[in-house]
C-alpha cells in the first residue's frame, strides 16, 4: 500500500489539475475585484475591502477553532469504515458549528473596536457585516475537509470555487449599485450561505445508526481534543500570509495599505500554488504515516517538493512579466508602485515554495501541538520582522520583513521533520537510516 500511495499517480496529478482550475477562477476573481474596486470605487476602498478580508480570514481560524484538520485527518485514516467516517462528520460539524456560533457573535460585538485599532470606521463596518459569515464558515469548512480526506478533490474543487464566484458577484453588485465601500464585507456572509446546502448535497450524510451513541460521543471527545491542539496552527497559517497587511492597517494609511495588498493578492495567488498541491498530498501523507514507511514518505515528500517548485516558478515568472501590462488599466500608478513590493515577496517565496505543500506533515502524523508550535515561531517572527521594518520602511519594510520570514520557514519545517519524524537531514537530507515516528 505504502508504495502506491507514494507516486504522484493519475489520480493526484487528475486532483491537482481541478484544483488548479478552481484556483485559476479564484486568482482571475480577484484579479476582476481588485481592479473593479480600484476603478470604480478608487484606491482607499481596495484597502478597506483587502483589510476586512485579512480580518475575516485570519477570524475564521477562531471559528473552525481545528476541527476542520481534525475532520480531514481523521477521515482519511478511516476511510474504509463509513460508519466511522459519518461519526467523524457529525461530530465535527457540531464542534465548527457551537464554534463558530460564538466567534460570529464576538467579532460581531468587537467590529467598532477593530475599526477604531485601524483607525477606519469604514473597516469596523465592514467586519460586522462578515461576522454572520462565519459561523457558516466553520461548518462549510469541515465539510470541504470531509470531501478532502476522502480525496473527493473534484467536488471540493467546485465548492472553492463556488465560494469565489459568489463573493465576485456579490461586489460586482454592491459597486454597481453605488454602496459605500463597507458593504463588500457582506460578500462573505452571502456566500458561506450560497454554498452550505450545494456542500450538504455532495457530502451526503448519513445518520450512522445505532452507534450514534457511544461513537458520536467518542468522536466529540477525540475531536476536541485534537482540534485545541491544532487550534494555533490553523489560526497562524491563515494569519502568517496577512499579518503585514493587519499590521499595516495599524501603521500606514489606507491608500498604502491598496497598493501593499494589491501586489499582496497576486503573491497570495503565487502562494495558493503550492497550497494547492498541499490540500491533494495532506490525506496521502496521513495514510504513508499510518503504515510508517519514512522510505516511502520521503520518496513521495521528494516528488512534491520538486513539483511543487517547478510549478511555483513557472507561475511566477509568468506573474512577472505580466504585471507591467496592467498599468493602462489601473489608476494612480498602482502597478508602478506595487510592483517592487511583488518582487520582493515572489522572491521569499520562491525559496519557500518546495516546502509549502508538506508544511502539515506534522499534522498528518498525529502530532497537531507540535504542528502548532512550529507555525508559533514562523509566525512570530514574522510579526517582529514586520514591527520593526514597517516604522521605518514602509510597505517596503513589511516585503522585506514578510519574504524574510517565508524562507525562514523552509528552515524550520526541515528541521521539525528531522527532529519529530526521524528523517536524518528532514526533507531535504533524509538519507536510508530511519526511525520510528513518536506520536
């Protein structure tokens, strides 16, 4: 079994290319919106609009609060066992959605505080039209994560796009409409609600019988568990490619922060290109564990990792070349002046890149609090890099600061696999001596 899941066979590069067609209609959506609010509702909304998103992003890591890794790990690992696996949904569902209940309300009641901290009461209304947004955020994602441990990555590729398509017609309709900027955050809420049913539909639960009982509680318990373990690493992952914006907000202006976010948005997109890769290899690393084959988990962590940087490259060298033919149609010198700042932030990630889509591994292996410390520290130092180049540099600092702590990262995530896996050189050196794994 072990050997067979370790090639990138027809079915993952099949996955991976409906994945990189949802992420197509993701890039190209926020290519259309940027522009859109930038043209039509002008610069200062674009940072408005790209500081709500950071905000609702980062909050919906509350939201899920892990059950989301726990559903998707879990589910790969029992995959054979329906009875289980619809044990493992239910419980998780209802774990996202008692969290996410609470986090809507929260961040509801904290929005005017949050616009007054980014001194935009633009921003704080913003929020608070998102806020409902995400409770149904948390349980669509433990849905997306069920689809994904059963490796179900077509339907799961719709939903992602699904999502995006309904944000874009939502502001597209918003600015026709002439709203003020603020209004855009109702996107968000509008599409965990498009997509809730379609995601019920495709995962087709089951009510598993006469072990609801003592199962379900089971998987209550083992998921909580999990889930507050991981809890840190989803909330900082999310976090870790939007903290300069959030601390942006709090330093510069709003019209700095559209030009920061615009060359950020087309660098999320370059990221979102080993992300994807990562989403198809997470329940293959889970079943490679399960049988502790590190032979086979390294060979396949090798394959990834070069197509993973092989993918990114040709990506970005597409992006940049690109980039400069945007400037008839975008206004005040946006592309001139967001340009270096995308130079900057593709280089830190193209060292980061090869790593991105097995910087879960820990995850996979059963091992979520370590999971979470690891992202603790790459997050951490990226805050500290960005609070002390932001002041002085700008938007600049903060694209020095972030692609710093981008290949930083590469270095920390070897050095996990090597001390918590037993790989002797971690991803990069593993050689033919190999240890047992230690949960």
């Amino acid at each position: 079994m072990a050997g067979n899941q370790s090639q990138l066979d027809p079915k993952f590069i099949g996955d991976t290319a409906w994945n990189y067609g949802a992420f197509a209609l993701m890039a190209a959506t926020g290519v259309i919106l940027n522009f859109f609010i930038a043209a039509r509702l002008g610069i200062e909304a674009l940072g408005v609009f790209n500081q709500i998103y950071a905000v609702y992003i980062v909050t919906a890591q509350l939201a899920v609060l892990g059950t989301h890794d726990s559903a998707q790990k879990y589910v790969a690992e029992y995959a054979d066992d329906k009875t289980i696996k619809t044990s493992i949904t239910i419980a998780a569902i209802l774990l996202a959605g008692g969290f996410g209940l609470v986090a809507a309300i929260c961040i509801f009641g904290l929005s005017d505080a949050i616009g007054r901290l980014v001194d935009s009461s633009s921003v704080g209304k913003g929020i608070a039209l998102a806020a409902p947004g995400l409770f149904l955020f948390a349980v669509n994602k433990v849905l997306m994560a069920v689809l994904n441990g059963e490796r179900r990555m077509k339907a799961f590729a719709v939903a992602q796009g699904a999502r995006v398509a309904v944000i874009l017609a939502s502001c597209l309709i918003i600015g026709m409409l002439g709203m003020p900027p603020h209004v855009l955050g109702a996107s968000f809420t509008i599409a965990e609600i498009a997509i809730f049913p379609l995601l019920l539909a495709v995962v087709r639960l089951r009510p598993p019988g006469r072990f609801l009982g003592d199962c379900l509680a089971d998987w209550l318990g083992r998921q909580f568990r999990f889930s507050v373990r991981a809890v840190a690493n989803g909330f900082l992952a999310e976090s870790y490619i939007r903290v300069d914006i959030v601390m942006l907000g709090v330093f510069v202006s709003d019209r700095d922060v559209g030009i920061y976010s615009f060359a950020a948005m087309f660098s999320e997109g370059l990221y979102q290109v080993p992300v994807v890769i990562r989403t198809i290899a997470n329940p293959v690393l889970v079943r490679l564990v399960l049988v502790r084959d590190l032979l086979e988990l390294s060979r396949f962590g090798r394959r990834v990792m070069l197509f993973s940087l092989g993918t990114f490259f040709a990506a970005a060298v597409a992006v940049l070349a690109i980039f400069p033919y945007l400037t008839p149609y975008f206004p005040d010198q946006l592309i001139a002046n967001s340009y270096s700042i995308l130079m900057i932030l593709a280089g830190g990630l193209f060292i980061y890149s090869a790593f991105i889509p097995l910087d879960f591994i820990l995850m996979q292996a059963g091992m979520p609090g370590r999971q979470s410390s690891l992202m603790t520290v790459n997050v951490c130092l990226n805050a500290a890099l960005n609070l002390a180049l932001i002041p002085v540099y700008g938007i600049q600092g903060a694209a020095s600061a972030t692609a710093v702590s981008f290949a930083f990262s590469a270095l920390t995530l070897n050095l996990a696999t090597w001390r918590w896996l037993g790989l002797p050189g971690g991803l990069l050196f593993s050689g033919s001596r190999w240890a047992p794994i230690d949960h």
